[in-house]
C-alpha cells in the first residue's frame, strides 16, 4: 500500500477568504492550527462577545455557501502585524491591520460596498483572544483525502480543485474513503504529533464555488447524496499530542 503523506497545509485566517499555505505548523492539544479562522466577518448582529466568545453558526458570517463572490477577491494575511490585504483582480483594494479599531473599520468600509446588496446589517470584524469560528463548536483540524476527491472527479467527470473543501491537511496516499473508516481512531502525523479523527464532515453549498473565479459551478453535496449516498467529504480531527508537522510527512494509523 502507498504510504499517506501530508501534500499541503493550509490555514484560514479570516472565515471565507483566501487559504494560506503553509510550510509546516505546530500542533498543541486541543487547540486548531495557529491562526485558523481567526477572525470573521460578521453579516449583520448575532451576539458574538469578545468578553465570553462562544460558537456561532456559519450563517451569522459572511461566508462562500451565501456569498461567493468572496472568491473574487485574493487575500493575504501577516500573522506578525495582522495586515489584511486584499486584491481584486491585479489591484490592491484594501491593506489595514486587524489590531487596530481604524484598521478594522477600514476593512469594514470595504465589506460594506463589496457585499452591500448581501449584508443583513453593517459588516463587522469579530475576534476574540484564542477563538477560533470553525464550522463547529471544537477546536479540529480538518482534512481531506485526496483520493476521496479523485473518486468525486470520476462521477462530475470533471476535475475538482480540492481547495473547494477549505480543509487544513491534505492527504496523499489513502485509498478512496479511508479517511471515514479513521472515525474513533489516531493518527500519526510526522514525529510526534497525534490526531484523533472524530467525525465526517458535512458538505455545504459553498463547495459548489470554484475558489478561483467565484462561479457557482458545481453541485458537490447533490453529486456526493447521488453518487455515494451521503453528503460526507473529509473528517474533523482533534489535536491529542503536540508536534511539528509539514508537507511530505507521513501519516499512519496509531496503534
């Protein structure tokens, strides 16, 4: 059997923007890869507290299931200063920090034109020490199995950018579905970091966005209901043993 490596990291600064690649992350328990929707953009008031941040639902955000014009813009994020940068295109539309009100207020003012005819109330940049707005109330890594996509590709008889699924690990070397047969158990992943995989993720709308031109394209949770008889692609994973990780480690079941 091919030996399940890490092809690619990826983070999510800001819900609903662009990923960012990465060349390795540390892992701690309980805890998601460092700056991982760190931030989000929320589409009118849900109640979020900064003070005593708790878990909100995806539709509170502006977020690709609702508003894929996101993926017209290409985002970039510092994790040192917090710079936002946006690009639209070859131009630079918006580049303040998040650290600050005047940065955040900017970004908002952008938000607030770009999405104006989708917004339930004033853009607002929300964060809050340590919070992480995931799709669900654990802090998880996500990941996707890149033979589980190829199998999908098959049955659209199309290919499919696997950045649809916006998961943190991508994995080489599985064969098709084995990430699901995981569910209860651990992984290794390079020297020392330990992952329990402890349930499949649930596919939205927003999967049917090409991340790279924005258009609503394809009907990826229908395709998967129809052709596989779920609409399951990838699993949650909980972080249980802390570790250095990168592209090209292996990954292997735990005994």
């Amino acid at each position: 059997m091919t030996q399940a490596t890490v092809q690619d990291i990826f983070r999510y600064p800001v819900k609903g923007l662009s990923p960012e690649r990465l060349s390795s992350a540390a892992l701690r328990p309980g805890e998601t890869i460092a700056a991982d929707r760190l931030y989000a953009i929320e589409n009118g008031p849900c109640g979020f507290d900064p003070a005593a941040p708790s878990y909100h639902p995806k539709i509170h955000f502006l977020m690709l299931m609702r508003n894929e014009r996101l993926a017209e813009l290409t985002t970039r994020f510092d994790h040192a200063s917090h710079t936002l940068s946006i690009m639209r295109g070859s131009e630079e539309v918006a580049s303040e920090t998040l650290k600050t009100e005047d940065g955040r207020a900017a970004i908002e003012r952008f938000f607030a034109l770009f999405c104006a005819d989708e917004l339930r109330g004033p853009p607002r940049i929300l964060s809050a020490p340590g919070f992480s707005f995931s799709d669900v109330a654990a802090k998880v890594v996500s990941i996707i199995n890149l033979a589980t996509v190829r199998a999908l590709e098959a049955k659209v008889g199309a290919p499919i950018n696997p950045l649809r699924f916006r998961a943190n690990l991508y994995i080489d070397g599985w064969p098709a579905w084995r990430e699901f047969e995981l569910i209860g158990q651990d992984i290794a992943v390079g020297r020392a970091a330990r992952l329990r995989v402890t349930k499949r993720i649930v596919r939205c709308a927003a999967t049917n966005v090409d991340p790279e031109t924005g258009r609503r394209d394809m009907t990826i949770p229908d395709t998967l209901r129809r052709g596989f008889g779920h609409g399951d692609c990838g699993v949650y994973a909980e972080v249980i043993a802390a570790g250095e990780i990168a592209p090209g480690d292996a990954v292997l079941a735990a005994g």
